[in-house]
C-alpha cells in the first residue's frame, strides 16, 4: 500500500543553518504530497503541500519539490530559527485511500 | 472561529472508565477522521466518516466507537478504558477524502491511570 518514509530524528541544529529532511513516498497513481508542523503541546499544522510532479510548495520559507522520478518531497529551509523548532511529518493523500499516510516524524530542535 | 476543534484537551481518568472526546468543524467539509498519535509520535488512522457514513475503520478494539450525529461532529466514545489508551487523539476534516488537504484540531491528551 501506498506509504511515506521520512528521515529518522532527532535533527539537531544551530540557528541560521540549513535544514533538510528527506522524504520519498510508495504510491500508485498520483498522490498529494504535505508537509505538516507539529509544535510542542499542539496539533498539526498545514506546513506546506504540492499535489502534482514538479511542483515547489513553499511557506514561512520552507521549501519542498514533488519529485515524481525519485517519488520525494524533501523539505528544506536556508536559515532555520528558534521557533522552528517542532516535529514535521511528511504525508501523502491519494484516491486510493480514504486516510493520510504519514511518515514517522521528524523532531528539529534549533539552538541558538 | 477555530475551524476544528476538539474537546476535552486533556483527559485523564481511571482505568475501566468509559469517556467521550468530541470533535466540530465548521469548514463545511464532508469527510472527519480520528487519528491516535502514540508517545514516539506515530500517527495512525482509527476512522474515517463522509456524509455521516463509515468508510475507514481500522484495527481498532471494538471499545471505540465513533458516532457522527451530522456532517459536522464527529465524537469519539471510548468503553471500558486501558492503559494502553493514553495517547493523543486527533480529530480531522477534509472536503472529500482522496487527494484533499486535512485539517487538524488541537489534540485531545488522553491518560488513562
């Protein structure tokens, strides 16, 4: 079935380091890719999405491209903060499924 | 204007308790689900509902049993109450099921003593 296999934590960093977690995913068809943030003591949060090959989700300047020929999704951001500091999963939705698939987590902590 | 929210968010209780978690979302979405996150942070899919009508149910004790009383509320009843239970119980929503985006409540941090 389809799955997400996201890149094992913790993830420890200095501020203003750049950040990558990889992310590949197993589906058939074409499925919508996410990321979404987890801060602490809270739910998760929409990070970022792109629902077909070669496109680029962005926000709060975190980046990810839907790379049909290596099926990943990696999420990257050039200068990582305090704040970002929380656990991002990466997830998949198809039509062959009713549910989100989710990668195991990643927990990133920022130091200053 | 919380657009899925969730209450209680804690809940702690004895073991062999009977408890219920409820879930709203005023997004207008036809789809919820109930999502367990356990303490390494794994999230699985208990449930799903569109329209009001089952359509996931996974390996779940038979303990849990969600009722959706219309398209915008889904609670969550849980029977008979283990250890094993405590976790966090997430409730979703989406416009459809498939490809769509889900959004998230807050959480329900549920510990069973």
């Amino acid at each position: 079935g389809d799955s997400v296999t996201q890149m094992e934590g913790p993830v420890t960093l200095s501020e203003e380091a750049f950040l990558t977690i990889n992310c590949t995913y197993t589906a058939t068809g074409y499925p919508s890719l996410f990321w979404y943030v987890q801060y602490p003591g809270e739910g998760l949060q929409l990070l970022l999405k792109a629902t077909k090959a070669d496109d680029k989700g962005s926000n709060k300047g975190f980046e990810a491209t839907y790379r049909k020929e290596t099926t990943s999704f990696h999420l990257e951001k050039g200068s990582v903060q305090v704040s970002d500091s929380a656990v991002y999963f990466c997830a998949l939705a198809s039509y062959n499924n009713n549910d989100m698939r989710f990668g195991a987590g990643t927990r990133l902590t920022v130091k200053p | 204007d919380t657009a899925v929210s969730q209450t209680p968010k804690y809940l702690v209780t004895q073991m062999g308790n009977d408890k219920s978690i409820k879930c709203e979302q005023n997004l207008g979405h036809d789809t919820m689900y109930w999502y367990k996150q356990d303490s390494k942070k794994f999230l699985k899919i208990m449930f799903s509902y569109n329209n009001k009508e089952l359509i996931i149910n996974e390996t779940v004790p038979n303990r849990f049993s969600p009722k959706s009383p219309d398209k915008a509320h889904l609670n969550l009843h849980i029977n008979s109450l283990e250890l094993g239970d405590s976790a966090v119980y997430f409730c979703a929503s989406s416009q459809g099921g498939g490809r769509e985006t889900q959004y998230f409540g807050p959480g329900t941090r549920l510990l069973v003593l």
